[in-house]
C-alpha cells in the first residue's frame, strides 16, 4: 500500500493530478488536488478536485453529470504530481468537448500521428458534413443497408486474402476496418464502447480460468 504521506504537495497544499482515459489513454484534464480532494476521490471512486479558482472542493459532474470512475491513481517519482486513469461519463472538457487538450500549438509533420480516433472523427466529419465526391459521404448517402452490404463484402475478402498472402490479408482487414468505423460512426457507436465491450470480456476471461481451475 502506497504511504500517501510521499506525496508532496505545494506551498498551496495542492498537487496537479493528470486525467487520462483508461481505455484510450487520451489526456483529458489537468486539475489539482488537496489532501481533502484525494481522500473523497479515493472513498468514493470519483474524481474531486480543488478549485483554485473558486478555493472550494468539487467533484466532476456533480451538475454537469459528466463524471470520472477511477480506475487508478498514481504518483510519479518525485511524488509530487498525479496519474488519474478514469472512465468517463461524457465530455471531459467544460467546454462541451472529449478533452480540454484539443488546440494544436506544434505539430512535427515528419511523423504519421495516424489513430483509430482520429480516424473515427475524419469519418464522423464527413457524416456531419457531407463532401462531394467522397466515398465515406456516399456511404452514409446510401444509408445503413449499403454500409452492410460493404461489410459483408469485405469480410468475405478478408477470408480470401487469408488464403493468399499476409500482405493481401492486411489490406483487406485495412478495408474491413474502415467500413466497420463507418458502420459504427452510422450507428453512433464510438471506439471507446468497443473497448468498454473488449475490457468487459477480458474480466470474464479471468472467470472462466479460475472455474476451470476450480
């Protein structure tokens, strides 16, 4: 058990805690935390923090209903800062957003900073906002029963492609990928619930191994 006496905080009694999603790991806020704040978060499994601003404890969502579960805390090697890993219930951000990090103020172009997310939000975005000559426009166009029908398809071409090479089969699983977000984007499904769906199974996995141990 960790001595939370190591932890060290200012001249202010508080300490910067770093919200990160537990499924995505995206940074979502940075907030601080007195000792008061820490104790609350850790009984209740929520985060609650110390408003500078306002000189008084508060707990996230506690009127936007957009609350943080903790999964973990921890504390860095100078003891003197804060990992709060959460699954969240809505926007992280008071401005509406999934992040309160979200202006760009540098980018290396020379690196490739391709995700899943942001693939899922360029999707959304055509969606959202239509553009003429888009296939991903197209597809929602068409509707559900199209986005199906291209998901079929590609999983059949999966299967082939398995037969052939890795290099066909990774292609393939590439298309079936993209017309999967698309499903999911139409069906407004969001990576984190697969994840959310994936982590579930992972802890009935353990199950299933103690029952056979058993």
């Amino acid at each position: 058990m960790f001595d939370l006496d190591k932890l060290k905080f200012d001249e202010n009694g508080l300490i910067p805690a770093v919200v990160q999603d537990f499924f995505s790991k995206k940074v979502l806020t940075v907030a601080y935390m007195n000792r008061e704040s820490l104790k609350i978060s850790m009984d209740e499994g929520y985060t609650c923090f110390y408003s500078r601003s306002r000189q008084t404890l508060w707990r996230k969502g506690e009127t936007s209903g957009n609350t943080q579960k903790i999964i973990t805390i921890k504390a860095d090697c100078d003891c003197d800062a804060l990992v709060v890993e959460v699954i969240k219930a809505g926007p992280a951000c008071h401005l509406g957003t999934d992040s309160c990090f979200s202006s760009t103020v540098f980018e290396n172009e020379e690196i490739n900073d391709f995700s899943i997310d942001m693939l899922y939000e360029l999707l959304r975005g055509r969606k959202e906002s239509p553009k003429e000559g888009s296939y991903t426009s197209y597809l929602f166009d068409k509707g559900l029963d199209k986005i199906l029908k291209k998901v079929g398809e590609e999983c059949t071409e999966v299967i082939i492609g398995a037969k052939n090479s890795k290099e066909e089969v990774i292609y393939e699983i590439s298309d079936l990928c993209y017309h999967t977000l698309v499903l999911m984007v139409e069906m407004g499904i969001t990576p984190e619930d697969i994840l959310k769906e994936l982590g579930s199974r992972k802890i009935v996995e353990k199950k299933v191994k103690q029952e056979k141990m058993q």
